[in-house]
C-alpha cells in the first residue's frame, strides 16, 4: 500500500518535473534525485514515531528531525506542514488534541534546528488516516506518527 | 418539505373519551434508571380505513418495542378483529392474550387531501380508556405522526418522555480505512429518511445537534484547515465558526442553542473556550498546557464537564460555565473522555477506555454511581436520547483479519439493558440525537 501510494506520488511528481526544473525528481537510474520529495522521504525520513498517549520524542525521532532540519536548510523551495496522527486506541477528540501535540512537536525540533517557523504549518489527523489499516500494536506503533510533507 | 413546515402541518386534538378515565390510572409501567421491569404486553391492531393504517401501526409496534419496555403480541393471536377503533373493545378478548393495552386506530384521507390519523390506548385490565387522540397532516408525513403516537403511548404508561419523534444527525463512512470517506447524514430516530448533508469531498467530523433543531455544528478539514462550522440542516448552508489561527474541535450548543463550547488549538495545545453564535465574541475557559477537550453543558447551563489530562491521564472534570478551577470527577480505572451531560441533569455519560476495550458508561454528576452500559474493542462517543433514558454510539469490532471492521450506530438503555444496532445504509460513526421534534 505504502510503496504504491509512493509510486502514485512519483508519478504526478514526474508529470510536474516537467514544467518546474526547481523540483528535481527521481532520476532514471530510480535513485531519488538530491533535494527531491523523494530524497526527503525515502534517504532523510519524513516521519517520527511516538509511544502510546505521548507527544514526546523519541532518539530515534530526534536523529531523523536531525536529518529533516539540515535537508531542510539546504533546500528551502519547499513549504513545509507537518502532520501529527494518532492511532486507534483513543477518542476521537482527544486525538486531534495529541495529533495536533506531536506535529508542534515536531515543528519546534525543526524549529530550534534553524528551520525557520515561517515555512511550517502544523495540522492533526487525530487517528481520521491511519498509515497502516489494523488492531495490532504494529499498526499502531507506526500510526502515533509526525510526518513532515513538503509542498 | 421542510421540518419545520412539518411542525405547523400536523395539528393534534383529542379524542372524546369512550370510558372515562379512573381517578388513579392503572396503566403504568414503573421505571427507574437501575433497571427495567419486564416488558409489558401491549397490541396493537392495525389501523383502519386507508392502507397507510397498516404501516403506521407498524411503526407504532417498532418504536415501542425499541424501548424495551413492551412486548408487541402477534397479530397472529388476536381474537377481535377491530372494524370501529371508536367503539370500545371486547376486552375479555384481549384479557385472554394477555393484553395489557391494546393501541386501535384510524387513517383517512380527508376531502382536502391531507391524512386523519387518530388512536385510542385501551387499558385492557381496568377496561378503560388510557389515551385517544387524532393528528391531520400530510400525508407524506405519516411516518411521523406514528412517532408521536408511539411517543404519546410511551409517556402516558411510563409518565417519561418518550424519543421516537427524534432525528439523528451522524457521520455516513465509506472507503478503505487510510482514507475514509464521511459524510453528514441525517435520518429518523429509526433509520427511515436518511439523507445526506455534505458530498464527502471534505473530512467531516462530530456533528451535534442544537435545542433549536434547525442547526448542526460539527468540524470539517474544508480547505485544508480543520475548522468548526454550523450547518442549518433544512437549507444545508454552512458557516465556519470563527477564523482561528489554530484548528478548533469538539464543538458543543449550549442548552439554550447561543453558544457553542469548543476546543481552540494553539501552537499544539487545546483549551476550551465558548463563543457566542450570534455575536461571535470568544472567551476563554481553561489555560493550562494539558489537553482540555469535549466540553458539555449542564441542562442548566451553569457547569461544563470537559476531558483532561492535567492529571497525568485522561479523566472527567466539572468547572463552572465561566471557566475557573475544575473539579475531577472520574476515579475509577482507566482513561475517561466524551464526557455528556444528560439533558435530565441526572447522570454524566462517558466513553472510557481501559485494558484492551472501549466503554459507555455513565456516572453522577458529583463521581459517584459509575455505571458500565457497553463494552467491545471500540465503543464510543455516546449521545443521550432527549428523555436521558436512551444513549446512542459507535461501535467498531476488528474484521476477521485483525483489521477495524465495520463500524455501526446502537442504542443502550441506562440500565444497560436493551443493546441494539441503529440501522444505517452503511458505516456509521458520531452519532448525535434531536431534541424532541415540537409539534
């Protein structure tokens, strides 16, 4: 599901390439192209992972915002938001509520990484769209996530 | 046909009394939020005259025994066949089914064309009559005068009111669980008049009903920001509540319909604020770094019960209607959110959740009484029929392959007794009832 949507998204990306010389794409060897969307999501990593009911980040998730903070300042075409998600095991309101903690979360890593707060935005799923569709801890491990999208 | 043209068209009058009533009625099932009597026997002929007789009759037989509280007898079993519903009844034929009360009527289309609907409730033991009276209306509204039919039975052998003249506004799911599709849909208490409010092109989530009936609010990502917007269900216009920087959720009406109680967000952390639907002037309620989220009033206006995890982890609080220091409620096991203050003003309903299930539940006003109604992998977000007697929710059970399953309205008693599914067309989540509809 995963890689297909990634396909989905390579190829309105090519389409787009075409006309916008900025946005450099996935070159035909099919290794991401440096300062790609691709690069960011497939080299750098463009999520985190939170323990349950908690919007507080884990080594792991410092070392990709590490990562996400220097591509960032490299390449600065790009606007930034970043989304918090929550997975099933909540309430539909408190989840936008952590949703919306884990993606300023986020933000202010990036932020105190010297990406500047003007690029970002934040908004909470709440547990509204899952990555992984099931009722075990390993779909919901990699739903409690903050993913950073560039535009 | 709008609603609330609806409301002006059905003019009710009653009926002359073919056996005056007793001093002291006998006809009473005594109810009280512990637990439920046995159901009573009640029949229910077919109504005479037009064809929409049979039906109505029907829905009247639905509705009651929805409640739990009645048993409907076979048509199959009765003796007397009811040729005049305004002559009285053999009652030793309907003593000798069991018949505690017996409901006969009438259909007519009259020479103006709209459509006489009148009904008798016969007290079978004492031989008297308990109710009688007749609606005109349309006849495209026939549905709902048998609702209030069934609502003037409930009430007159409860003394409660009843719910079945009642919409539900909820959300409609369709498509794959990473990318659900909802939409706002309405219908009748009973599934019947489904129609949708939104297309689906945008997230839509927890509609509530206001007192006034006309209006929903609910939140929607609509352009990318998820906002709360207030919706008047008749004209299906839509206003957003409000231009925050921060998303707003978990919107609320006030009992008197003015206000609307939220969360506001703001640089990732929710407090609950309450704003003024006309005026849209904004005050805050809480200040504090925790989650403050799904606020309710009190009937009477004066406190909101809201959820925090100020304490460390999700639980209940009650704070005044003008904010200041709350009070946490909720201390049993386990994490407790969707706090909903019962329009009696007698209990608080919850969604908590603790071990590997969700739960309704419903507690006192001061903590005390907690009550479980439900139980199952995910059970949540309940909403208090009109009388406080009724909870709707949601519920969700994993497929067969571990995967969230369908996911559907039920209903529950306050006693806990009487779980049933809500019939829906398809997936349905965020239940919210009406107010009674007036008539």
């Amino acid at each position: 599901m995963r890689l297909k949507m990634l396909g989905a998204l390579g190829v309105i990306l090519l389409a787009a390439a075409c006309s916008n010389t900025d946005r450099p794409d996935t070159s035909a060897t099919g290794r991401a192209a440096p300062g790609s969307i691709q690069e960011f999501q497939q080299v750098v990593g463009d999520r985190v992972f939170f323990d349950l009911d908690s919007s507080q980040l884990r080594p792991d998730g410092r070392d990709t915002l590490t990562k996400q903070a220097a591509w960032l300042k490299q390449y600065t075409n790009y606007a930034i938001t970043v989304e918090g998600h929550a997975d099933e095991r909540g309430t539909r309101e408190y989840n936008l509520a952590l949703g919306a903690r884990r993606a300023q979360t986020v933000a202010s890593f990036l932020a105190a990484q010297g990406v500047p707060a003007t690029r970002m935005k934040t908004i909470s799923y709440g547990k509204e769209r899952p990555e992984v569709v099931g009722s075990d801890e390993g779909a919901w491990s990699r739903n409690r996530r903050g993913v950073t999208t560039l535009q | 046909m709008s609603p609330r043209t609806t409301l002006r068209t059905i003019i009710a009058a009653m009926l002359a009394l073919l056996i005056a009533l007793p001093a002291s009625a006998e006809l009473r099932l005594r109810i009280t939020p512990g637990a439920n009597p046995p159901p009573m026997p009640i029949a229910i002929a077919d109504f005479v005259g037009d064809p929409a007789g049979a039906q109505i009759a029907q829905v009247i037989a639905a509705d009651l025994e929805r409640s739990g509280l009645f048993r409907i007898i076979d048509k199959g079993a009765f003796i007397e066949k009811i040729v005049d519903p305004n002559r009285a009844p053999r009652f030793g034929d309907w003593r000798q089914i069991n018949a505690d009360a017996l409901v006969v009527g009438s259909a007519n289309m009259t020479a103006d064309g709209r459509l006489q609907v009148a009904f008798r409730l016969w007290d079978v033991a004492a031989g008297t009559q308990a109710a009688g009276l007749s609606y005109f209306t349309q006849p495209q509204h026939w549905r709902r005068v048998a609702h209030i039919i069934a609502d003037q039975i409930f009430k007159t052998i409860t003394g409660e009111e009843g719910f079945f003249d009642t919409r539900v506004v909820y959300v409609a799911e369709s498509g794959p669980g990473n990318a659900r599709v909802k939409r706002l849909a309405i219908m009748d208490q009973d599934g019947a008049n489904n129609r949708f409010l939104t297309d689906g092109r945008s997230l839509v989530l927890t509609p509530r009903f206001s007192p006034t009936l006309q209006e929903i609010v609910y939140m929607s990502y609509q352009g990318g920001a998820p906002r709360v917007y207030i919706m008047n269900v008749d004209s299906a216009r839509q206003e957003l509540l409000g231009n925050f920087p921060g998303m707003t959720f978990a919107p609320r009406f006030s009992p008197d319909g003015n206000r609307v109680v939220m969360s506001l967000e703001r640089d990732g952390n929710s407090d609950i604020y309450v704003m003024d639907v006309r005026s849209r002037s904004i005050a805050r309620l809480t200040d504090h770094p925790a989650i403050d989220t799904s606020p309710s009033f009190s009937p009477e206006g004066d406190k909101i019960v809201f959820n925090s995890d100020r304490g460390g982890s999700q639980q209940i609080y009650v704070m005044g209607s003008g904010g200041g220091e709350p009070n946490r409620i909720s201390f049993g096991t386990g994490r407790y959110t969707t706090p909903v203050w019962s329009p009696r003003g007698d209990y608080i309903a919850f969604t908590k959740q603790d071990g590997g299930s969700f739960s309704i539940g419903v507690m006192r006003p001061d903590g005390s009484g907690e009550r479980v109604l439900a139980t199952s992998y995910l059970d949540e977000g309940p909403t208090w029929a009109p009388n406080g007697r009724y909870l709707m929710f949601f519920r969700q059970a994993p497929n067969a392959r571990g995967q969230a399953g369908a996911v559907r309205l039920f209903m529950v008693d306050i006693t806990g007794q009487n779980l049933r599914p809500v019939p829906t067309a398809g997936d349905a989540s965020d239940p919210a009832w009406s107010p009674l509809i007036p008539q």
